[in-house]
C-alpha cells in the first residue's frame, strides 16, 4: 500500500503517469500470492500425511506383522 500510495506521490510531484510502478506493484502482489498459495498447497499435503500415517501404521502392524511374527513364533523358539 506504501508503494502505490508512493508512486501517486510521485505522479503528483513530477507530473509522471503511475501507471508503471503501479503495473510492477500489481504484479508483484500476484506472485507473492502465488506464492503463498503453492505453499499452503505444499504445506496441506505433509499435514494431510499425519493422520493416515497414524491410522495405516499400527493397522500393518497389527494385521500384517503380528501374525507373522506369532505364527513364525514356535518355528523359531528351542523345542
């Protein structure tokens, strides 16, 4: 807001149309939010990660290690 509310002051002082470095002002307004919304996308993403890795691991633990390693469990133990 500073810097357009700069490049009208300018314009005023020197008689210079703002339309430049209001174009550049708007432009770099879209890449930051451009920006920002990648990282919030990327930022989504590792947090939807969690859950899932709280919920799948102790379910594989459970339904696909445990019984393996019960089931291997007389095999391996001196008769």
């Amino acid at each position: 807001m500073r810097a357009a509310v700069s490049a009208f002051d300018r314009a005023q002082t020197s008689g210079a149309k703002p339309a430049a470095a209001l174009v550049r002002l708007a432009q770099r307004a879209r890449d930051e939010a451009h920006a920002e919304s990648i990282a919030a996308a990327r930022r989504a993403g590792v947090l939807a990660v969690a859950p899932l890795g709280l919920c799948f691991l102790p379910a594989f633990l459970l339904i696909g290690v445990v019984p393996v390693v019960l089931g291997s469990l007389p095999n391996l133990l001196p008769a």
